[in-house]
C-alpha cells in the first residue's frame, strides 16, 4: 500500500505529481481543505467564501488525480492553518496512514528462482535474451517479506529569542507551534517504531551555546519529556552550525541505515559577537556538508518567508523547505517526516 500524504489541495501536484502517474494504486491523503479561513486566498482567486473555495480546491485534486491515474483519494478536511489547534482530531485521522507504514508492510525482494510475483523487467529481458539466442536469466520472481524502518531522527528547535514572537495573521508564538510539532512528531515517531531525539539549542557568543535535550533517541513519549518540552523558553541567538554538529555526534552514535537531522529555525544564523553574519550562515553551511560525509541528511525546516535567499546556501536546493505560514508547521513537519523516512 502505498500513501501519499500532503498537507493542501495541490501539494501532491507539486511534490510528486511526475510520480504519481506510476502509482495509480496510490492514496492521495490532504490532511486540509486548502481555504485559510482570513479569505486572502479566496478572495484573491474570486471566491466569497471559505467554504466556495475549498469545494473548488477539491475539484482541482479530483481532476488532478484523475489525469494521473489516481482514485483514491482521502481529504481529512481540517481547516487551512488551523491544524495547529486540532492535533488530537489530526493525530486520529492520520493513524490510518501510518498503521499502513509500519513494519508489517512488505518489501519486495528481486531477483529469485521462485516467490510471491513475477518481476515483468526480468521476464522480458529474459524473453529478448531467448529471442536473441543468449541464455537467459532465470531469477524473474519477486518475494515479498516483512519490511523493517530503519531510521533514526534528531529534530533540532531553534530556540532564539525571535520564535518568542507571534507571526502576523497568527494565534500563537512560533515557539509554541514549535511545541505542538514537535509533539505531533514525536507521536507518529512512537506510532511507527523509529527512535527520534528532540532538543532545542540557542547561544550567546561562540563560548557559550546551549544545546536543550527534551527526548532522547530511546525515551518513550511520556509525561518527562512532555514537560520538557512544554518548559521549552526563547532567548538568545542563532549559532546554527555549533548546535547541527552537536546534534550530529549523537546522531553518529546510532546504527541506523538512515539518520536524519531536522532543523526548525525561523530566521539565518545570527549571533551577538559576529557582525557579519555570512560568517555564521556558511559555518552552518561546513557543518551540514561534514554531516553528510558522515552518511546524515541534514534538512531544514524554515519558517522565514525569505529563508530562500540563504537557507540553499547551507542546505542545499533540496534541502530545505519554507513555510511561509507557521500555522501550518504541525502539518508540514508531519508530512515532511513521513516523506523524507520513507
């Protein structure tokens, strides 16, 4: 079973719409209705309401899923950016999902004298090869065994005294949504099995940069860690690169196949004792490239609107993702963590 799930009417256009015309046994879950309820967006597409323009965005995924091939389709409905106030609803509707994720999925192995399917590539290279007088090969099943994730995930919150702000349109501090995100992944984490670590880190001149553990890699999602993350407080500055290759050596202590380090920060590398702050964006910038050549994926989470204009320079083009609303950040991070562990 394969499920596609996104955060708005569109998004699976954008992400993955190449791809989906070669998953026609897909579902398609949009976890919003894709109408912010302040009606910028619908009034700016001529619609009078919010209700008039989320029937049009769901008519836009039916049609584009019917040119893709897809019929499945699953909207969960909640209102557009007010998930950060309905995660329980939210947290019901995409256990469905993730109960499909888990390991008692199947993966298909190639390459058998006997199994569970035909492998189509293997059977007509063999018929060629028949045809062409070569000997073929006879390995053209596929077996499908239980699937394992094999994945660790380190989420790093930025904790600088700008996330103490409240965003303009918005009903609570970025730090806050911060919290209920990282409280969203943390269950879907547990859901599926794979150890996730959360801390936050802030600084104060390169001589002292705070790294706050919340959740460690082993630590259920109980009341401890719960508190610690609740107790979560802004201050201070954005020495991004000392706090990633922190993270980064607890990362390299765990044996999974994959590691994966999330940063959520709203705004460049900044700090009180460097007064060109380009110094600090291409430190962060050495730090993620070491992290990769030490086999973790460093991705950013960036909840600055022109975080565009430096966050490729430290992550790299398809290392990071804006978004430029933050009440839409228990979503995205959500649909982001099942995409990039997938």
């Amino acid at each position: 079973m394969i499920a596609v799930v996104v955060a708005h009417p569109d998004d699976e256009t954008i992400g993955c719409g190449g791809l989906l015309g070669r998953l026609p046994t897909a579902t398609v879950m949009v976890v919003t209705d894709g109408a912010p309820r302040d009606l910028i967006d619908a009034r700016r597409n001529h619609f009078a309401s919010a209700a008039e323009y989320a029937a049009a965005r769901r008519a836009e995924l039916r049609a584009a899923c019917r040119l893709a091939g897809c019929t499945r389709i699953v909207g969960l409905g909640l209102p557009d950016q007010r998930v950060a106030h309905q995660l329980a609803p939210l947290a019901r509707r995409l256990r469905k999902v993730l109960d499909r994720l888990t390991p008692q999925g199947a993966v298909r192995s190639r390459g058998h004298m006997d199994g569970d399917d035909i492998d189509l590539d293997r059977l007509i290279r063999a018929r060629l090869d028949l045809r062409q007088g070569r000997e073929p090969d006879p390995r053209v099943f596929v077996r499908n065994r239980p699937g394992e994730r094999d994945v660790a995930v380190l989420l790093l919150l930025d904790l600088s005294r700008s996330v103490s702000a409240t965003p303009a349109g918005a009903q609570a501090s970025i730090l806050s949504m911060e919290r209920e995100s990282a409280a969203l992944l943390a269950w879907a984490a547990a859901k599926l099995g794979d150890p996730l670590a959360v801390a936050g880190f802030a600084s104060d001149t390169r001589h002292r940069v705070l790294f706050r553990p919340v959740k460690g890699f082993e630590e259920p999602w109980t009341a401890a860690p719960k508190a610690r993350l609740a107790g979560l407080e802004a201050g201070l500055s954005t020495r991004m690169g000392a706090a990633m290759r922190h993270a980064g050596t607890l990362l390299e202590r765990r044996r999974e196949r994959r590691r994966l380090l999330l940063v959520l920060s709203d705004g460049e590398p900044a700090d009180v004792d460097e007064p060109d702050p380009s110094h600090l964006k291409w430190d962060a910038h050495a730090a993620a490239t070491e992290l990769r050549a030490k086999g973790i994926v460093p991705f950013c989470i960036a909840l600055d609107p022109a975080a565009d204009a430096y966050a490729g320079d430290i992550f790299g083009a398809n290392g990071h993702a804006v978004v430029d609303r933050p009440a839409r950040l228990p979503e995205r991070l959500t649909t982001l963590f099942l995409t990039l562990t997938r």
